[in-house]
C-alpha cells in the first residue's frame, strides 16, 4: 500500500513581500483554501502559461489543443 503524504514534495523557506502575503492570504480567506494551496495553484499557472507541466492531465491536454490550433491557425 502507498503511503500519503510529503512524498514526492520539497519543502523550501520564501520570503514574500508584505503586499503579496496580504493579497495571497486574501484570496486564501476568501475561498476558504490555506496560504499554501493558494500559492500552489498561483505558481502551477505562472508555470504552465512559460511552458512547463507534469505532462499529464488538464494542463497537457489544454496545451496540446492549443498546439492543435496554432497548426491549423498556420495552415489556413
């Protein structure tokens, strides 16, 4: 059986500017979510818009429809 958890995780310290933290932590209270899970989905969009994704999923499937359009917006 798997074990749940951090496996698979790393954990490093940051530092945010006292306005980011504010804002981020708005956001968290506001749909309920924690600091850190708000953050996440921040950075895996930022991520995904320059390019980079586990290469499984919404993320690699949105991608390749994209990719899909722009061969077909260069064909016509």
């Amino acid at each position: 059986m798997g074990q749940k958890g951090n496996e698979g995780k790393i954990q490093k310290p940051i530092r945010f500017d006292k306005w980011m933290a504010d804002a981020i932590q708005e956001i968290a209270d506001n749909k309920g979510l924690t600091f850190t899970s708000v953050v996440q989905e921040l950075l895996r969009q930022e991520l995904a818009f320059m390019g980079y994704s586990m290469g499984i999923g919404r993320e690699a499937i949105d991608s390749g429809i994209k990719e899909d359009k722009k061969s077909i917006e260069k064909v016509s």
